[in-house]
C-alpha cells in the first residue's frame, strides 16, 4: 500500500510498491469475495479496503471476474472455457461441459486446477461456493432457466458432478478414470450433466 | 508400545499404556494402508511395524475392516452401510447407494464424514483412493462386474459422484442442494449412479 504502488504510472522501470499493492488489493478482494461473494463484491469496495483507487484495481486486475480468479490463483483463463460453453446448443451442453472443463485439468494448467481445489476444499468454502455458483454456472443457469424451473439444482447438480470428476480423475487419481481418455469421460458423464440440466431430474424440475 | 499396552488384559482398572499401544498400532496401520492400500496390508505386518502381538491389534480393533475405520476416524458404522447395499437388488442399487450413504451424511455421524473426507482429499490421497476403492466401492463391483466388463470404470464413475455430492451438500454447502430433501436427491442422483452401474456409459462398457 505504499505511495509508489498508488501510482504506477508515474514511473518507468521497476516499482518497489508494486507487489505490496497488488497483494494488498488481493487480499482486500480474497476478504470480500469470501464474506459477501461474487456478486456482492463491488471493485469500489475492494479498493476502499486496500486504500487505493478503483482504477488501479482494474489497470492491475482487469475485470471483476480477473480479480476473483487472481484470488483463487486461477491458473487458466476462464473466459475462454466459458466461451466455448456458451457457444454449445443447449441440448450439447452436457458433453460440451465434460469435454471442455476435463482438456482444461489435463492441459499443462491442471496442476494448478488441481491445488486450486484442494485449497478451496479445505480452506473457506464459502470462496469455493461464489466460485461455483457465481462465476462458473451462473452463466450456464442463466441458458435453462424456465418459467417453472430456475435452474439452481440443476447447475448445483453440475457443480456436484464435476466437482467429483476433478477428484477423482485429478485429486485422488481414483483408476481407470483417472487415466481414461477425454472421449470416453465424455461418454460416460455428459449425459449425466445434460438430464441434470435439462431432463428429469424428479421433484425438484 | 509400553510393556504395559501389550498386556491388556493382566490388570483391570485403567491401563497406562494402552492408549500408546493403540496409538502405535494407529500409526503403524496408517502408514502401511498409504503405502500398500488395503488389500495388501495384513493385521501382521502392522502389529510388526508397531512392535505388539497380532492378537493385540485385533483385540483393540477387530477386523482389518475396522481397524481402517479406525484409521481414517469413520465416525459410523460402514458395514451398516455396505450390508444394506447389498441387500438390493441391482437394479436398486443407485437409488439405494444415494438414499443409505446421504442418510448417512445428514445424520449426528456427517460432520465426522465430512472431516474424514476434507483431511483425505487434503491430505494423502493414498487413504482417499484406498478407501473408495477396496473398503467401499469393491462390494458393489463384485456385484456388477460381467465377463466383458470388470466394473473398474463403472465403480470409479461411482466414486466420483458421490465424492462431489458429499463436497457439494456438505462440505461447500451449495444451494439448493445442500439443504434438499433427501428424497429429491435419491430422485435426482439415483438415476446417475444406477446408469454408471448397469447402463449404457459409452465405450467403456
């Protein structure tokens, strides 16, 4: 927090208050993110926190959503797994989920998915939670939501699922599913995550 | 491993060193479980390791069944579990996987799961994958495997649901699941993990 992280266009070369800034930043975000979640986190309130100016939340950190995957040191960019999500017909989003989500854990970014779960699991929860509910399916939700149905067991149905395939495939290496290749984990849980989403699913649809 | 714990029945009365003796054997079991999983860990080698008589690692804890439970600290009766599940028939066996292992969760026994679960994934998924797969998960492939099909992929799918079922209604308390009525959940789950057991679940089948 120190004046020179304040103002890092000031200066060329190395900033010495740099790091202490975005630290100070990232913790005022892990803070709020954790007590109020995703959606009640304003920028504004993160930087208040952290005693500096909103735009220097966003020149370090880009948008809210960049922000919160700092925090959770997201190690892959999950606008681009998002994307191809909300790209897939509704009646495709069971494989497209599964096949997408699971290339991103084998790819060289796995790892690091990997410990950002671990943590999650057996730190605060309630990061985990906005994390799942907020960021991740929240967007997914949004696409099977009817009249009738808002969709919040079904995605959280999702989040289940797949928050056991990443342990058991990833955490626990439970075989053969940890090594199956890609096409035959989609096979098997796609369908699982299309009836969540959009078939029957008894009572609660 | 005092003299005193390897002879527990010559006093009555409180026992010094029983709960050093209990605590060696603990240790013992743990760290052989980690390293050579279930099967292949005999009540022997862990009364060797811990210096005792196997009679005594039996006489404190039973069965190697349950000196595993012991080990990872189930805080319920797993063969009150397991001898219901194999009292249905298969084709019950998802809703009653759900149905007996949730009830399970939700009773005065599930935050005693929910520690065990949380310090296995966190901690040495060793314990983790031996557990799912030798004490929990092998009764019920024995039941499901053909002769084209082992079971292995179908049990591990199995694993994984319910390790992020157990994650999501308990550990990270994702609504509305976490609070759904049981009955919703067999309705909801059931269907996956009978489909994961005895359906079509592509080309691992």
């Amino acid at each position: 927090m120190g004046g020179d992280g304040r103002e890092p266009g000031r200066r060329s070369g190395r900033r010495p208050g740099k790091a202490d800034t975005r630290t100070a930043i990232l913790d005022a975000a892990r803070a709020r993110f954790a007590e109020a979640g995703f959606d009640k986190t304003s920028i504004r309130s993160v930087a208040a926190d952290a005693g500096v100016d909103p735009a220097l939340v966003h020149h370090y950190f880009g948008t809210k959503q960049q922000l919160f995957a700092a925090v959770v040191e997201f190690p892959a960019d999950p606008e681009a797994t998002l994307s191809t999500v909300a790209a897939a017909p509704v009646d495709e989003l069971g494989e497209t989920i599964v096949r997408t989500v699971v290339a991103v854990w084998d790819s060289p970014a796995g790892p690091g998915v990997v410990a950002m779960a671990r943590s999650m699991i057996a730190g605060d929860p309630n990061l985990a939670r906005t994390f799942l509910l907020e960021v991740v399916l929240e967007r997914v939700r949004t696409r099977i939501a009817t009249a009738e149905d808002d969709g919040h067991a079904r995605v959280a149905l999702v989040g289940a699922q797949m928050a056991g395939l990443l342990i058991a495939r990833k955490v626990i290496s439970l075989e053969p599913l940890a090594s199956m290749p890609l096409a035959e984990v989609v096979a098997a849980v796609g369908p699982t995550i299309q009836r969540y989403l959009t078939g029957d699913i008894g009572a609660t649809a």
